[in-house]
C-alpha cells in the first residue's frame, strides 16, 4: 500500500513583495518587477501619466506582460501605481516633518545664542 503525499501550502510565499497600504493592512504584488517598471516609466514620462498608456508600454516592452489579458494587467498596473503613490506621499509628508524640525532647532539656537 502507497501513502500519499499530503500537499501543503507554504505559510509564507517569499514571492510576493508586501508594501504597507492604508491603515496597516498589507498589499500583495504577485510580480516583484512590475514595481520598479511602473517607477522607471514614470520617471521617464515628463506630461500627464496614464495608468492606460503606461499598461499598454509594459505590455509592449515585455513579453511577460504581453501574454497577460489587457485589462486584467491594468489593474494590477492601477495598483502599483496607487502604491508608488502612498509611497512617495508619505516620503514627501516625512520631508516637510524634517524641514519644520530644522526650522525650529535653527530658532532654537539662534535664540540661545542671542
């Protein structure tokens, strides 16, 4: 008598990158690459970004992308995007916190000083 397999899931899928999304709950990207593609072409891209225009330049860059249903792999684009989004949102409301900090040190020691 032959003993099967049992299949298991991993608890952990080292695959899919994690960004922290909007009040503490995780978002999932299934394609570690699509990330920093969205980030490259946006910074390339000077005029209005089109979550449209930057799928359909994926899909014709890459052939990965291409064999991928069209509005299927917008979404996923309109996801990467929202998450480049947050993210440098947030970088940039760390950067003012830092600007108002030097501010009140320099007062600050301009005032002991004087």
């Amino acid at each position: 008598m032959m003993k099967r397999k049992q299949n298991s899931l991993p608890s952990n899928d080292s695959s899919k990158k994690v960004k922290q999304g909007r009040r503490g709950r995780a978002e999932y990207m299934s394609d570690n690459k699509l990330l920093s593609r969205v980030r490259q072409h946006v910074s390339s891209t000077s005029g209005p970004i089109l979550v449209s225009s930057i799928a359909e330049t994926l899909q014709k860059q890459y052939a990965e992308y291409a064999r991928k249903k069209k509005n299927a792999f917008q979404k996923c684009v309109e996801k990467a995007y929202s998450i480049l989004q947050a993210h440098s949102g947030a970088s940039q409301r760390k950067r003012g916190i830092d600007e108002i900090e030097d501010d009140y040190l320099s007062k600050k020691s301009e005032n002991k000083n004087g």
